[in-house]
C-alpha cells in the first residue's frame, strides 16, 4: 500500500470520534460497531482531525434534523391515515 493512497471511506453518521491512549497522533472512529484507527503526523494534527470530523458530524446532524422538521410539515391527511412525503 502507498502512504497517501485511499484505502476506503467511513461513514460519519451516528460516529463517535476517540482519542486512542497510545500515543499523541492517534484516534479511533467508531460507527455501526467497527472501529477505524488512524494516525496523525503529531498531536497538533490529531487534534485539527478531531474538531474537523466533529464539526462534520454535528453539521451534517443539525441538517438531517432541520430537514425531517421540514418534512414533517408536509403531509396530507386522506381517510384518517398521514402520508409522510420524504423531502
């Protein structure tokens, strides 16, 4: 494997980032019961991935709750039963 060449993709949502205890470059992603490992140049670049993929992931979360409040306005009612349109 080449150093810098892509070897997949990790989902960010429902993600909790971790800060791994062996050294100061290293930290953990878990999501959907597996953890990735990833490891840093240096502490200071550690922690600019860490605020980045959790600025991602609260983003991307205040998104998806912004957009199901906006569908959720937009239903109609037809013989007592809601039909939810997903926007």
């Amino acid at each position: 494997m080449m150093r810098g060449s892509r070897r997949g993709c990790v989902r960010l949502r429902g993600a909790v980032i971790g800060i791994d205890d062996e050294d100061d470059s290293t930290f953990t992603i878990t999501v959907d019961q597996k953890t990735f490992h990833f490891q840093a140049r240096d502490a200071d670049e550690r922690e600019k991935w860490i605020h980045a993929l959790e600025d991602t992931i609260l983003r991307h979360t205040l998104q998806l709750q912004a957009s199901f409040t906006f569908a959720l306005t937009f239903f109609t009612s037809q013989n007592n039963k809601v039909q939810w349109y997903d926007c």
